[in-house]
C-alpha cells in the first residue's frame, strides 16, 4: 500500500553553518563596530546577545536571511521574549523548532480527512504517515499541505508505492 510521511526536520549542520556566517558578518559590518554582541548556538536553541534593540534586529534580519539561502525556512525559528542585560544590552533567545506537535498533527489529519480523498493518516510521535490505495490521492494530498499556509515548515519522506 503506498504510503509517506509528513516530517518537521531542519539539518542542524546549516544552521551551524547560518551561525556562522552571520557570526562573520556581524564582525566585519561598520554598524557593529566597537559593540559587543554574540551569537550562540547550542543543540536546540539560538541565543543572540546585542549592545541595544537596533543591533538585535539587525542581526536577526542577517541571521534569517543566512538561514533562508541554505533552504532553512525562518517558520522553524520560535522567538522567546526579549530580555534585558547588562551596560543596556539586549538578549534574544531563539528555540528551533523540530517535530509535529500532537496539536499541529491532529490539525494536519482533520484537513487531509476533510477532502474526502480514500487515504488514511495516522499520526505516529513527531509525525504524520497517511497512506492510500492510489498514488494519485497521496500526491494531491501533499499539494493540499504545500499550498497550505501553516506555521510550520514540512517535509514529505519515505515515498512508498
């Protein structure tokens, strides 16, 4: 029976690669000069410290253009609230969002159900696997979710037929 899944993943190694790269050009730009601001990326979660709040925007607007490029969608960033530090700097911590959360895969199954196409999703953790007799009615399914705009990026894997 032909089957894929529905996946939320990004590829942590262009995110440390979008880091980086922004880390570079926020040291080289004549606005940062003589202020001191850091970008961390730990496993799940960015964290960006800037001298004040136009330097805090200007390095997420690079951070999200660098992400962008190496096909990371900005939908997978989830932005905490804005703390302040010390001298009058500003932290921003920025979690990265991976998985289909139970509330956004029952979202997903109730739309593939509500078009009445003969496919079966079932949601299975941290994703959603629908599977059909017709290979047909599983790929009007994935243009459905892609014309869709949700708040998460997806991913369609293991094509099965």
């Amino acid at each position: 029976m032909p089957s894929f899944d529905i996946v939320s993943k990004i590829d942590l190694q262009e995110v440390d690669n979008a880091v980086n790269q922004t880390r570079k050009e926020v040291s080289q730009r004549y606005d940062f000069k003589g202020t001191h601001n850091e970008i961390d990326l730990s496993k799940d979660a960015i964290s960006i410290l800037a001298a004040d709040d136009y330097k805090l925007d200007a390095i997420i607007d690079i951070l999200k253009g660098k992400l962008t490029r190496r096909n990371v969608s900005a939908k997978c960033l989830d932005f905490g609230k804005k703390e302040s530090a010390s001298a009058g700097a500003v932290r921003q911590p920025i979690n990265l969002i991976q998985g289909i959360s139970k509330e956004k895969a029952k979202e997903l199954v109730k739309m593939i159900k509500d078009t009445k196409l003969k496919v079966q999703p079932q949601i299975m953790e941290d994703e959603v696997r629908v599977s059909g007799k017709k290979i047909d009615d599983l790929q009007e399914v994935m243009q459905l979710l892609k014309s869709k705009d949700l708040d998460i990026e997806l991913q369609f894997v293991n094509m099965r037929s």
